[in-house]
C-alpha cells in the first residue's frame, strides 16, 4: 500500500506509542485522525506536529468501550477526506487487578476499552474501507499473550482475546482487508519509572536494552506496506518471549 493521501484512523494516538505510530504514517504521506479519550492537548498538540510535517490531520474523541461512540468516529473519520483506508487499534487500559480483589467493574473496563472497542472499530472501518479498494488494520496485543505476570490476568486476557481476534478477522474479511497485530515489549516505561525500572526490564530481553517508541512505529508501517503479510502477530519485544528458556 502506498500511503500517499491515504487515511489513517490511530485509536488513542495523542501520546507515547500511538503517537509514534500517527507521526510515522504521516512522514509516509498519510493523512491522520487522531483519536482520544481524556488527552484533548495531547491529541490537538500531536495533529499539530503532523501538520508542520505537511501532512493533515483530525482530532475524534470518544469512549471506545461504547459501541455508539466506536461507530460515530469511524465514520467522521471516512467522511473527513472521503475514505478510510488503514485503522491501527493502539488505544488499550492496563492496571494491576490482583486475583481476588478483581470488580466486575474492572473487568467491564478492560475488555470494552481492549477487546470490545477493538473489534467494533474493525468492524466498521472494514465497511468503510470496502467502498474504495479495501485496506488494512493493525491491532496491538502485548508480550503478555507469550508469557504471564501476577495480578494483571484479566488484562492478559483481555490481549489474548484480541489475538485471537486478528486471526479471526484475518479470514473474515479476506482478501480485501489485511488484519495483523503488534506484540509490543518493554518499549516506553510508565511515565514515573526509575532507572532501576529500565534496568530491571532491559535484564530480561534477549537484546539487553529497551526498545523505543520509533521502533514500534517501524513496525506498524511495515505491517501496513507488506502487501502479502496477513494474519499474523510480529513481536516488538528485544526477544523479551524467549529469555530465560
């Protein structure tokens, strides 16, 4: 795919990796809708860098674990330039839920954010980008579907399940539509994490050394060209799977 006047919709691109992702697709020549929850000045600050890089952009806010919300910015985000051609589900919420101590509250929240927003998005923007000639979507899972931590299992679930969804909707909406994944590593640390944090995350990749947000962008832009790649989930990780087996 050629990305020149394409449309690009990145669920929650205002910051850290999506923005990554929204940056790198416009240097390609996409035009960008960034989409946002809470982070109104984050979102209209990264559609302005991507307008001083001579491409355009959009901001859409909307809660996507409400399935009115998903289909509304779908659609304003085909009808800003006519069409809709790559969707990249980056928007995701992670927090610790402790085995035992686990609401249906924030059970609820994480697989209609994770899971449910997901699959929706898809499912409309696939609508959309078969009235011109088709398209791709990225969604991002985690190194979590490869190995497990303590007391985040509803969210690793939540990430399995997604997985699981780009296999499905691989074949679904073949051959028009290519679907793949993300698995991404310890890339971007939590925003108040120490140098022992870097170094305790960096110990157990393969590569020694944490990866970068640009890094992840790469290989979102890579999934989106690869004209014969559908189906399958690329990990972004340092090896981080592998270590210690």
């Amino acid at each position: 795919m050629n990305l020149q006047g394409k449309v690009a919709l990145v669920t929650g691109g205002a910051r850290r990796l999506g923005k990554a992702v929204v940056l790198k697709l416009a240097e390609s020549g996409a035009r960008v809708v960034v989409h946002y929850h809470r982070s109104a000045e984050d979102a209209a600050a990264t559609a302005a860098a991507v307008r001083r890089m001579g491409s355009e952009a959009r901001t859409v806010c909307a809660d996507l674990s409400q399935v009115d919300q998903v289909e509304r910015i779908v659609d304003e985000a085909a009808a800003f330039w006519g069409r809709l051609d790559v969707l990249v589900n980056n928007a995701a919420v992670f927090f610790e839920t402790p085995m035992g101590q686990v609401g249906e509250d924030q059970w609820d929240h994480l697989f209609g954010v994770n899971l449910k927003g997901a699959f929706f998005c898809a499912q409309r923007a696939a609508v959309k980008m078969r009235q011109n000639d088709g398209g791709v979507i990225v969604n991002f899972v985690d190194t979590g579907i490869y190995i497990t931590w303590k007391g985040y299992t509803p969210y690793l679930i939540s990430k399995a399940g997604v997985e699981q969804m780009t296999y499905a909707l691989a074949k679904e909406l073949a051959p028009d539509i290519r679907v793949n994944a993300l698995a991404p590593g310890p890339l971007l640390l939590p925003d108040e994490h120490t140098k022992e944090d870097e170094d305790r995350f960096a110990s157990v990749t393969l590569l020694q050394r944490l990866g970068s947000s640009d890094a992840l962008a790469e290989a979102a832009l890579y999934l989106i060209l690869a004209d014969y790649v559908t189906g399958v989930v690329l990990p972004v990780d340092g090896g981080q799977r592998w270590y210690g087996q």
